[in-house]
DNA sequence: AATTCGTTTCCCACTATATGGGAAGAACTT
DNA sequence: AAGTTCTTCCCATATAGTGGGAAACGAATT
C-alpha cells in the first residue's frame, strides 16, 4: 500500500482540528510536524476550503466542505442526520447512552452518540474503531455477513480484551446465528468490565447490513433484570423504524 | 496563498468521489488526471482511511472517517442531525423544500436539503455556495453580523443575478436592518427566476449567526397570499426551537 | 479455451515539488 | 517599550511525488 506523505499529514492534522480547533504552532506541537510545514498544509487545505479561519483570526477550524462531503457520502442522505431522533428516542426511553457505527473492513467505526441526563455514563466513544467481535455493535453486522466472509474474519487473530470476551469460533459462529434471528445481541463485560451494552443492525437499502444501533450503560445498572426484555424490543423495533427510513430517502 | 500539488488533487478526487463512487480509471477521467496518480492518490486516501473500497472490489467511495470527522466539527454536535427534525417537520407542514446553509467566508454553503413530496420542486442545492446578498439566508446571515463586517462585504463587486436581485449598497443597508427585526427574510426571485424563498438564522452558542434554514419553491404557488404570514410565523419558530436545542447540547 | 478489451498494479528514471531551518514581521503580554 | 509568542516568508536542498509504460489481472465474448 502506497503512501502520500502530504496527505498522510493533511489527515493527521484533520484529525487533530476534529478534536479542538488551534493555531499553526498549537497543531505543529500536537502533531510533531515542523511549524513551517504545518503552516503550508494549513494554508493548502484552506485553500481547497475543508479548514477555514475562525473570525478571520490566526485559529483553524474544520469547514463546511467536510460537512458537505458527509452529507453526500451516503447516497445523498445523511446517516447521522436520519440517526439521531431515533437515538434521542431511545435515550428518552431507556435513560442509557446511545451510540451509532458502521462497519469499515473487519471492525466498526463509531460515528455518533446521544447521551443521557445522568452523571454517571459511559465516554463518549465516537472516533473509535474496534474489532468486530467484542462489541455488541460488530456482532450483529458479522451475523448478517455472508458465511464466507465470517469465515475469513474469523481465521485471523482475535484478541481477547475482557476475561468474558468470545474468542473461540465455534462458539462465535453459533452465538451469530442466534443473532440473526433475535435481531440484537447483547454484550456483558466482553468488551471492557464494567459496561454492557446490547445493538440492533441497520441495513442499507440494498439489504446489506451498514451499521448499528447501540444503547450501552455502567453493568451495575444496565440493564436490570427486569428491562432486559423490553431494552431489547424497543432498540430493535427502533432499528427497524430507522432503516425503514433509509429506505424511502 | 500556498498551494500543495498532492492535497488540492485529493480533494478534488474526494469531491468527485463525493458526488458517485468510483474505480481508478473512471476517476482519471473524470478527473483529468494520470491514472497512476490516481492510483497512488486513492491508496494513500485509502490508507488513511478517508476512503474505502465497495465490498472490497475496485469501486472506491468515501469512507466513515469523513462522517466522523462531520460529526465533530461543531463541537461534537452534529447540525445536520440536529436540523433535520426541524427541517422533516417544515416540509409537512409547509410542503415546499426546506434547507440548511451555513455561512463561510462572503458565500453561503448549502449542506443539506429535505425534499416535499410534490413533483415539482425547487432542486437540490447541497454543495453549492453563492453570495449572500442573492439569497434569504445570505441576508439573514449578514443581518447579524457586526456593521464593520457587513461594510466589507458591500465593500466589493456585487453581482446581479436577475432583474430582481438588490445590488444597491444603501438599499441592502436598509433591508438588513428590517430583517434583524423580523427575523426573516423574503427573497422573490431576485436569485433565480421562478424560485421564491424565505430564510430564518440560525444562531450558535455563542451568539454569532452560524447560518439559516430556508423554504423555497416554485414562484407561481409560493407563497400563496393568504399564507405569507403563516409561513414566516411557521419558519421563525422553528429556526428558534432548532437554537435552543443547539445551546444545550 | 483463447482472444480481446478495460481494468488495476507495479516499476523506475526524472525532476518538479514539498520540505524545514531560519529570518523577518505581526500580534499579543507584561 | 521591551519581551514573548505567534505567523509568514524565503530559499537551498533532496526527498518525495510524478507519470509513462509494461505487466498482471478480470470480465466478457466468441
């Protein structure tokens, strides 16, 4: 695989004005790249408008240009856009933080959360990439994979994060099917102790599986044993409501 | 203002591709540009993760990073997805498109549109960029900028679009300071012939206009006499509830 | 199976192009 | 007004990007 080292570093420094607007210096010192440099990829980039100035001053931010780019990347519609009442909706009912991803390769990307009212919640994890096996998120894009496809994500290395993650194969290939019928799966601890969390699939509207719909809590609260049942027919019923959506837009 | 030969090229790529997916050569084409370049280019934006293959074939599409990178540029939020509730609802009740801008430099950048189910209809303006005295959501914009600002930006060739269109400096002075009372503004085809519109600003945290949401439609139905009023009552309120619910989150 | 067409991928010599150190100039701070 | 911390500019250097062309690949056709 080829490299393209200007744009290796455009990205880079994308990627750090994502988390916090700054100056030339700020991003040379964040980054590690010489200010000089940093100051002719800032200046490219404004150039082709993905970064502008903020009031004119010496601070980049990103620009409306990547908002542009997201908004046609799916089809014209926006993901996000189409999400997040649905996901306000399960947090209003459910009171747990709600998240979004979709796949990418052999792992999920977290695009988007919502969070709930109460101080004790999990971080916010969009940005994040994870392999497809130890969150709830992944696993149900896995089970609506075609078999070979599960096959060849399966004949690499799977690492274990949690002493409850699933590693073995043949297991996993059971559990998937499982969750093909359910329609959601639930993840205890497997990803990281101390949070759980169940998702429901999103399919594009060609049939294939694009994403997750995700609601995770702190284990000591989420989900109580009497709510496990309705958490999991309202995200999944939700899910539905949003890909049904998807699909007429 | 600098330039950087591999970044513009990238980005143009990025746009083509934003616009419909792609193989190599089918980008060269369109593009213009060497299909080994090409080539190295998409690998490098592959690498970084900006774009991804379709079912890992040789079609290339844009990948989750630039959706990621959408959500956080407005302070994690994402306004696309915060908009489009406000937006599904004008169209319900107004039956017209409805649209976001936002506001960059001296134009407006349209970033998102949702679509009445009547067959005529304005057409989908998302990725263009105009000048804001041509457009309701420009002037609102400009409304509420500080006086200096909007000096500067009358300080300038402004360019006539159709016979309607305001360029007389004073004239538009006096129009901005009625339209900051309203809160909205009319514009009948002074930006396009057939087109009619109404704009309503947007306000960010800390109070600077940030951009509009705006209802257009074809000039021989909209605005209909008796509904003038309701109309702009209709888009005021929104654009208002659409605020507060950008303020606390 | 064999041929063709349209891909992508690889290679490599070339020099255009990006690079970064440092100086000069602008902005804030004290 | 002097000091500090920025951004911007300049320029010699060679690295890193370039693009032509060949090879490899895949799909489609006969």
């Amino acid at each position: 695989m080829v490299k393209v080292q200007s744009i290796d570093r455009a990205f880079l420094l994308l990627q750090e004005l994502a988390k916090k607007s700054g100056g030339i210096s700020d991003l040379s010192r964040r980054s590690g790249l010489p200010t000089s440099t940093v100051a002719r990829l800032l200046s490219a980039l404004e150039e082709s408008e993905v970064i502008e100035r903020i009031d004119d001053g010496y601070e980049y931010k990103l620009g409306p240009r990547i908002l542009q780019m997201a908004s046609q990347s799916n089809k014209g519609e926006n993901l996000l856009a189409i999400a997040r009442p649905h996901m306000v909706s399960l947090v209003d009912q459910l009171f747990e933080n709600t998240g979004l991803s979709i796949s990418s390769g052999y792992e999920v990307q977290y695009v988007g959360q919502v969070n709930c009212a109460n101080p004790v919640q999990i971080r916010d994890w969009t940005g994040t990439r994870l392999p497809m096996h130890v969150v709830p998120s992944g696993l149900v894009i896995l089970a609506h994979w075609p078999k070979k496809a599960v096959q060849s994500f399966l004949d690499r290395k799977l690492d274990r994060y949690t002493p409850n993650t699933v590693v073995n194969k043949a297991e996993i290939i059971k559990r998937l099917e499982k969750i093909k019928e359910d329609r959601f799966c639930w993840c205890l601890e497997e990803f990281s102790e101390g949070i759980n969390s169940i998702a429901s699939p999103l399919f594009a509207e060609n049939g294939n599986v694009m994403g997750a719909l995700h609601v995770h809590g702190p284990s000591y609260r989420f989900p109580s044993d009497s709510m496990k049942k309705i958490v999991a027919n309202l995200l999944v019923s939700q899910a539905e409501k949003m890909c049904k959506e998807l699909k007429h837009k």
